[in-house]
C-alpha cells in the first residue's frame, strides 16, 4: 500500500495544477488600480488574462468563481515577519529565544505560516529567525514542497548584530547565553555574512543599532566601514542586505552602506528620508509592533493617553509619507499574532495614507521591492495565480481586508469559504 502513496500525491498534484479557474468580483484591484467589470483566468499556477470580462474567452470546463458585493486583489504581501515568534503578552522573547527549543518554534511556525496564509498573505519576509537557527530555510522548504501550507517565503536565518548589543540581556557573564541572532564585527563580517549566505538566506539581515546605549538608549552599532563590508559581500552573492534601524545616525550608515530596505525608522529626520528616496531605499515602518509593544505594557488604545514611542512613530510616518520614500507594508507579526497582518494595514491608514496606497503597498509596492514584480504583486497575464478575494470593499474600507473568502497560491485554492 504504503508503494503507491506517492503515485497518488504526484496524481493529486497533477490535477490540481492543470485546474482552470474563472474569477470574477463586483470590484478588481490589480495592485494599482481599481476596476470593475473584471474577471481573471486562471490556468495551472498562472494568470492566463486579466481584464473586462467581454475581452475573455472563458475556456467551457473553467470553474467558475464569484461571491456577492467582494472584492478580488493579488495575494497579500507581508514586508517583515518573524514566524518563528509568538505575541510576547502570551511568552515574553527572552523565554521563547532560550528556553524553547528550535523543534517546539518549528512546529509553532508551521501552524504561524499556515495562518498567515489563510489571512490572505500569499508571500512573506521574514526576518529572522530569533535563536532558532536556519529553521526557516526548511520551513520554507517543506512550505515550497506542499508537506505545509503557508506563503512562499523570503528568509534572513540568524541576522548580524553587533557584538555586545543584543539580546537577551542582563544574565550571569558565567553563562554563555544564546543570543537571537549572530554576533561578528570588523572583518568577520565577510565570513559570517558569507556563512548565512551558504545555509541559504535570501537576505541578509543586520542590525544596525539597538538598546545598548549608556542608558540603555538605542544607539549606532555597526560602523559604516563594516555595515560597507556586509553589504559587499552579500551584494556579489546577488543578495540584499536590510537593516534594523531606528535612529537617524543608524538609518544614515545603512543608507550609505547600501543597503536596500530600513525596518522601523522611528528616528527618522526629512534629511534622512529624502536621502532614502534618492537613493531608493524603502522604508517599512512595522507600526503594529510599536502599537503592540505599548499595549502588552498596558496602554489601553482610545481610553489612555498616547504612550511616547507611538506619538513619535505617528510624526516620523507623516514625515516619511511628506518625503515620498517608498513605504512597505510590513508589521513586524510575530510581536502580534500571525494571521491579524492586517493590522500594519489598519495603521498605515490611521496614521495618515489612503486605503488604495496601502493597498498598493501590500502588493506591488513590495513586490518590487523585493525583486518578485516579475512573478507576483499585481494581476496581469503570465504572473504567478496569487489571488484573493473577500467581502466588502477595501479599497475604502482596509479592514475588509479581514473578511476574507478565497485564497489562491500558484494556482492552488488554500481557503475558500461557502
Ligand atoms: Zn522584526
């Protein structure tokens, strides 16, 4: 018996694959625009046409796919997760860094992934793994292999810090305590960076300044000759470098170092933001783990003053969004609960942008910025079939975003509701 079972599951796979599939919704977004009258083809894991309906030929075995007053949008793109964290109010990261073991934070992450999936986000970042090793390179292994359902996957493995910034902190110097990324300065940089690239990262993440200040303050790590010499390295391996940066003197060296996305920004100065713009470097901004990070301290939203970390967060965003630097959609998930990404959605239009720009955002806008818009991030014919569909209308209303029916990766239905 056990002899045939991968007959059958190259059987399944088969048929699956050479599924055409009819969609149609009272409203389209293709990553820019808005359109109605729409439907999109899909055949095996491509997008076959995109466009009005009258200019289709629906091929007559097509399943045909529609739900009243919905709306249709390329699967969701997630610009920094950690699917090997959980939200800290439930196990605070010191405890989940050293005390669970890679095994326990696998089998969470799968289940992570799995969620994130069916929330509509059909591609992620993730940017490290924090202690649990390279155990995204075989999450998104068995992920690309079908064993797991969850979003094709761009992973960082360890990340780069800094030797005595990072955490956990604040143990006996007589115990070697495992830090939540890798530790290396001046020129072994090259070796480490080089390392992360031969375990099989996508990007290498570094940390470009943290908590470490003389009170505790964040401040620059890396110099800019060694965050040069990262960049270096990974760029003739054909990989980007990010930084984690939230003041303007670490955003500033990650900017000169070239690296080609700033996670957080929180510091960041018009002086800093047009340098980005210039440059073309993105910025996501991750509100959500800041909102977060101030609720588990006991902020209650509406009913309490505004903490200081979140007014700062709203004034550097609006000078981020004056400044016209691209803006990624990414909420560092992971802080919070994997499958409510929609929540960094919710707050970019909060703090200040239109609906359809974060819309934009979510899809295209991170597509290109990580050298996916070639293959996913809009609807157009030859593309990968990432597509969603759900009730109401999030082009006006983003948290429709929540009410999600359909969910499609590489032309395979994930979820898809009565
Ligand atoms: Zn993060």
């Amino acid at each position: 018996m056990k002899r045939f079972f991968p007959i059958f599951l190259i059987l399944s796979f088969h048929v699956t694959f050479s599924q055409t599939y009819f969609l149609t919704a009272d409203r389209i977004f293709d990553g820019e625009n808005v359109h109605t009258g729409w439907g999109i083809l899909v055949e095996g894991n491509k997008i076959a046409s995109a466009g009005p309906v009258s200019t289709i030929s629906v091929p007559a075995q097509a399943i045909k796919i529609n739900y009243p007053n919905s709306t249709l949008l390329p699967g969701l793109i997630e610009g920094h997760s950690h699917l090997f964290l959980y939200p800290y109010n439930i196990t605070d990261w010191d405890t989940q860094v050293l005390k669970e073991t890679d095994s326990y934070r696998t089998v969470r992450a799968t289940v992570q992934a799995k969620n994130t999936l069916m929330a509509g986000f059909t591609t992620a970042r993730d940017l490290g793994t924090e202690g649990a090793g390279y155990s995204d390179v075989a999450l998104k292994r068995a992920i690309n292999e079908g064993i797991v359902p969850g979003p094709r996957l761009l992973v960082a493995g360890r990340a780069i810090v800094s030797t005595g910034s990072y955490g956990p902190k604040g143990y006996d110097y007589d115990q070697q305590i495992m830090l939540g990324a890798e530790t290396a300065d001046g020129n072994d940089l090259i070796r480490v960076t080089r390392d992360q690239i031969g375990k099989g990262v996508d990007i290498v993440k570094v940390y470009a300044d943290y908590r470490w200040g003389n009170h505790n303050e964040t401040m620059p790590t890396f110099s800019l000759e060694e965050l040069k010499l990262i960049v270096e390295t990974a760029k003739s391996s054909g990989r980007p470098v990010v930084a984690h940066a939230s003041t303007a003197e670490g955003m500033l060296r990650a900017i000169l170092a070239g690296v080609e996305t700033i996670e957080h920004g929180d510091g960041g100065t018009p002086e800093v933001y047009r340098l980005m713009k210039e440059k073309n470097i993105s910025l996501c901004p991750t509100l959500a783990a800041t909102e977060s990070i101030g609720q588990y301290r006991g902020w209650k939203k509406g009913s309490n003053p505004e903490p200081e970390a979140i007014k700062k967060k709203k004034a550097s965003f609006k000078l981020a969004i004056e400044s016209g630097v691209t803006l990624l959609a990414g909420g560092d998930v992971g802080v919070f609960a994997h499958g409510e990404n929609v929540l960094e959605l919710e707050l970019m239009v909060e703090y200040g942008l239109s609906p359809l720009a974060v819309l934009t955002s979510a899809t295209l806008v991170n597509a290109k910025a990580f050298h996916l818009e070639e293959q996913l991030g809009s609807l157009k014919k030859g593309l990968k079939a990432d597509i969603i569909i759900v009730s109401g209308d999030p082009t006006k209303t983003v948290s429709d975003l929540r009410k999600v029916k359909f969910v499609m990766k590489d032309g395979v239905i994930y979820r898809q509701e009565k």
